[in-house]
C-alpha cells in the first residue's frame, strides 16, 4: 500500500491542485494471504465535506487499508467549498475536474481500469451532495454512487429569494453557516435550482425517463445527523420515481465514526458482501 499527496497542473482548474491517493501496490506476504490480483485496479474519487481538505479522508478513515482489500485506487481531490459544481465566473471548473481530468490522469499515471462498472464516486456531507449530483449527471463516467451525511440542501435554496437582503453575519442558510449570497453563486438563483443540474431529483427523474445507464447508490445518513430530512426526502423521492438505491439510516451523527463505518460498508455493498442493510 502506498499513500502518495501530490500536486499537478489542472487544466480545468488552471492552477495546481493537490490530491491525496492511496494506491494498493507490493507490501509483505503472510500466510493465509491470497495474493494481490493482476487486474487493472478500480478508481474511487473521493470527496471531502465542506470547508474539509484533501487530506481529510486518510486522516480520519481507514480508506488506506480499504484499498488494498478492495483491490481500488482511492483519490481523494481538494474540492475547497465548491459542492463540486464548475463555476465558470472564477474559472474553476470541478466538475470537469473530478469527473473527467482526474480520472484520465489517474490511469495515465497507475494501472487503472476504464470501465465504467470499475469507476465510482463518493463522498461525505458537501462531497456526498457533489457525489450523487455529479454521479447522477455522468453516467458515462460512474458506475457507482457513495453517499455519507450528503448535504442535500437545493430544495431549502431553491425557496430562499432570489434577491435576499444581506443576512446578519453568521446567520446565512440552511443552518450550516454559510451565507445566502454564497449558495447563490454556486448553485444559481433560486428560483433556477429546481429541474436543474444542480437538483438531485432532476437528474434521477431524468435517467429514469431514459434508456441509458444507472449508477448505483449506497446512501446513507445518521438519524441523529442534522441532515437526515434531506436526505430522507431524497430517498422518499428515488422510490417514487423507481431510481434503484441502497439506503441505510441508524444511530449516528456528523462523525467520522459514521463514515468510517459506512465507507466500509458501502464497499462491501459494491462487493456483494453486506448483509445488514436494507435497499430502497
């Protein structure tokens, strides 16, 4: 297993961009251990939280050690506060970044498979929103969906005025701290979130009127997590349309012991190897 925090010049970007990777290559044999398979490795970009880092996932998850059980390379990009959403007016395109740049640089760099079955994204809180959304609208890049505590938060925008006066500082939207002028640069007015490519809903409704691929989707969120509404009115709503996913809730918080627990079982889900939850 080899850990590598690195830099490389991001055309989407524009500028350097860091990015922590954790690669299953070489380590001891011991006995009773299978040896690793040649196969090219599957790919998992990884997403932080808000006002999270890089970094944040090695520091505080056990994705190193879940790489080389799942035979997966796990790059884990910085997507600052962006929900992962381009943002043409700075330039700064993290779509095109997470979903199309990295993952061409990670199979230029290692051994990498291309198949979009292999291919999947993930994330936590503002990086479980950006997983599902970006998931959600790439399914020709993403065979896989993995939500944690997903900051499902566009249809509370879409009802905040288009034109708000500015708010008391620290009292911006959604209980999350942030202003309402910041959601509106990075998800659009208002009143243009809803049936966008911004709206979750949208783009599941959209892939089930259509003839093309479904990524797969283990969401999950603790019931004493301040976004478990949200993200039990997204599930509500993949049932009504028919959008096939896995959805577990239970007894946790905003923690990384939820997520450690859950970015452990979700790629024992992609496996075949869970047994506890229950698909929605």
């Amino acid at each position: 297993m080899a850990v590598f925090e690195f830099s490389f010049f991001s055309t989407s970007m524009h500028r350097n961009t860091e990015v922590t990777a954790c690669i299953p290559v070489g380590g001891p044999m011991f006995p009773g251990m299978a040896p690793a398979p040649k196969t090219p490795l599957r790919l998992l970009i990884l997403l932080h939280g808000y006002s999270g880092s890089h970094a944040d996932w090695v520091r505080g998850s056990s994705i190193d050690q879940l790489a080389t059980m799942h035979h997966m390379a796990i790059f884990c990009p910085s997507g600052e506060n962006s929900f992962y959403i381009d943002d043409p007016s700075r330039d700064a395109m993290y779509e095109q970044y997470i979903c199309r740049e990295l993952p061409k640089f990670a199979r230029e760099v290692f051994h990498i498979s291309d198949k979009v079955e292999d291919t999947f994204i993930g994330g936590l809180s503002m990086g479980g929103y950006g997983a599902i959304r970006n998931g959600l609208k790439n399914p020709d890049v993403f065979g896989g969906i993995l939500a944690f505590s997903s900051a499902l938060i566009t249809d509370g925008i879409s009802k905040m005025p288009d034109d708000p006066q500015p708010a008391p500082q620290g009292q911006g939207g959604g209980g999350m701290g942030m202003s309402i002028g910041y959601f509106i640069h990075t998800f659009g007015k208002p009143s243009t979130i809803m049936g966008s490519d911004v709206d979750p809903k949208a783009l599941a409704k959209k892939l089930m009127e259509s003839d093309g691929p479904r990524p797969k989707l283990y969401m999950a969120c603790g019931s004493e997590d301040f976004l478990i509404e949200p993200n039990r009115d997204l599930h509500k709503y993949f049932e009504e349309v028919g959008y096939p996913h896995y959805y577990v809730e239970g007894h946790g918080t905003h923690s990384w012991e939820y997520w450690n627990k859950h970015i452990t079982d979700s790629l024992n889900w992609v496996d075949g190897k869970l047994e506890e939850a229950k698909e929605g």
